[in-house]
C-alpha cells in the first residue's frame, strides 16, 4: 500500500509541476532550486516582506529554511508561513542549525509557534533542538544525540503535532503513529553541501501534489538517498565531491517509480 501510494506521485509529480516557494539560505539556493526542477516541481525563491504572501498565493508548498536566517527574513517566513496556512498548502521546515545558536533556536520555537508547520525535515541534532534537546552541535552537521533517531522523530511528530523527517546514516519518517526508515544513502550525500536542503525541496514538490504527507515525506526523502547511492555507484578515478554533486542531480532528474521501486531499501 505505502510503497503503491509512492510510486503514484512520481507520475502526479511529472504531471502536476508543482510550483515550490522557497525562503532559503543564499548557501545552497541553486541547489534547492535545481533539484526541485530535477523532480518535476517549478521553483520560486522570494523572500521580501512586500511580496512573499502574494507568491504563497500562486505556490502549491513553501519550504522554509533557516540556514542563514536574520531578522528580516524571519518576518518575512512568518508572514509567509501563515498565508500558506490560510491557503492551505503544506509548508516545509528545514531547522538548520536550530540548536547552533540561541538566536536559531528561539526563532525556530517561535516559528513553530505561530505557523502551522506540515513537515520538519532536519538531521538529528537541529530535530533534538526543537524539542528542547541539548547537543553539542557543530554548526548545521549532526552530532550524536542521546535518544535513537526513530524515537525523537515519533516524539517529535507527536509533540509538535507534524510529520518529522530525520536524515542520518538511516533516514526516519514518523507521523506519530507510524515510523518508517530508509536503508539508502553513502556518506558522499555529508561531504557536500545541501544535500539536507535539497531534501526539504524534493519533500515539498511531492507535498504539493498531494494530500498523503507522510507518503510525501518518505518519497522525497528516500529519493535523495538512492539518488546519493547512485551517484556515488558512478563516480570513476579521479571524479571527487565537484563530480559527485553533479550526478547527484543527474540521478534525482533520472528518478522514476521503476527506479525507486528497485533501489529503495525501507528496514
Ligand atoms: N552517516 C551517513 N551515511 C550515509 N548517508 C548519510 C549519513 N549521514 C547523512 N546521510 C545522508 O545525507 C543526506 C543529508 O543528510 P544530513 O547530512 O543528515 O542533513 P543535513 O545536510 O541537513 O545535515 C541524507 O540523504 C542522509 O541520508
Ligand atoms: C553550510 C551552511 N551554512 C548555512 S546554510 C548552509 C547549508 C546547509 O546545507 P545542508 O543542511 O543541506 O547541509
Ligand atoms: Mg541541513
């Protein structure tokens, strides 16, 4: 049934071209930007105050992303954010490095706070920080925490009353009832930047052509993983990381329900 339900959103995707609002981080914008053209979704990133809720009106999901958040783009995410609420789109949230900073961490309470978020998509770390967790972090990489992957992100879905996605070594979906874990992924998808970013992106291009989130999650989410493991299996002598992030995208924008359907690896 799950893996039925996901399959059906890649054709939906094709079809549907979803259009994804985006205030991201001017780190991996491109990047964001070009993988949710590599699924099949329309990118838009705006993030001035004037204009972001008249974009939210045209948009299909907004994807929020706190990489390199200040004050003025904070306004302008809530502003954003509760418009995609009153229209009733999906909207996507990337923590980056939420637990990093008291700055990051209390907006990301306070956004969570004021905006009804759909999905949380972030790795261990910058999740645990949402719920109030400690960790020594290190910027927007994940250190161990002190719960396992699968119970924060129940917690998490639970407590904050949303789908939460944690990326790692195994990624974790979890509704609050059910909690699914994917078997993809190489650690190539840590040595370059976005990937988790990206994620969000690919996440919200599925959300926004349908009313399944949870099978929305797990699509864009295990379609970055495989992907990874793709590229990497194409990787010759003498292709590094600039190679990889490359025939990361080429396989995300080769990725169908025959390909998907082969290579996930659900555990
Ligand atoms: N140790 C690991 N081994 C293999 N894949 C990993 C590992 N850690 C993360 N990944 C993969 O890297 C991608 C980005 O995840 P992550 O690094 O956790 O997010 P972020 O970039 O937001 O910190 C995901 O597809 C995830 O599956
Ligand atoms: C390095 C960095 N700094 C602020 S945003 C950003 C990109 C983070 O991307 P990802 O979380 O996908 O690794
Ligand atoms: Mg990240």
């Amino acid at each position: 049934m799950l893996i039925d339900n996901i399959k059906e959103l890649f054709l939906k995707i094709k079809k549907g071209n979803p259009l994804v609002h985006h205030i991201t981080n001017n780190v991996t914008i491109n990047d964001c930007a070009n993988a949710t053209l590599a699924i099949g979704g329309s990118p838009v990133m705006a993030t001035s105050i004037e204009e972001v809720a008249d974009m939210v009106n045209l948009a299909n999901a907004l994807v929020i992303n706190f990489g390199t958040i200040d004050d003025s783009t904070y306004e302008a995410m809530l502003r954003a954010g509760k418009a995609a609420n009153k229209k009733g789109i999906p909207v996507v949230f990337d923590p980056v490095g939420v637990g990093a900073t008291p700055f990051r961490t209390e907006r990301a309470i306070d956004f969570l706070k004021k905006v009804d978020v759909s999905i949380i998509r972030g790795n261990a770390t910058e999740v645990f920080a949402l719920i109030g967790g400690k960790a020594a972090t290190r910027g927007v990489d994940a250190v161990e925490i002190t719960i396992s992957k699968e119970e924060l992100a129940k917690k998490t879905a639970q407590q904050l009353n949303t789908i939460a996605v944690i990326s790692g070594k195994h990624d974790v979906i979890s509704n609050g009832e059910e909690t699914v874990k994917i078997g993809n992924g190489d650690i190539w998808l840590t040595r370059i930047t976005g990937t988790g970013c990206m994620t969000a992106s690919l996440i919200a291009s599925f959300a926004g052509i349908t009313d399944d989130l949870f099978s929305a999650a797990i699509a864009g989410m295990s379609v970055m993983s495989l992907a990874g493991e793709r590229a990497k299996n194409r990787l010759i002598d003498g292709e590094g990381i600039g190679t990889y992030r490359v025939k990361l995208i080429d396989e995300i924008s080769m990725m169908d329900s025959q390909i998907w359907e082969e290579g996930v690896r659900f555990l």
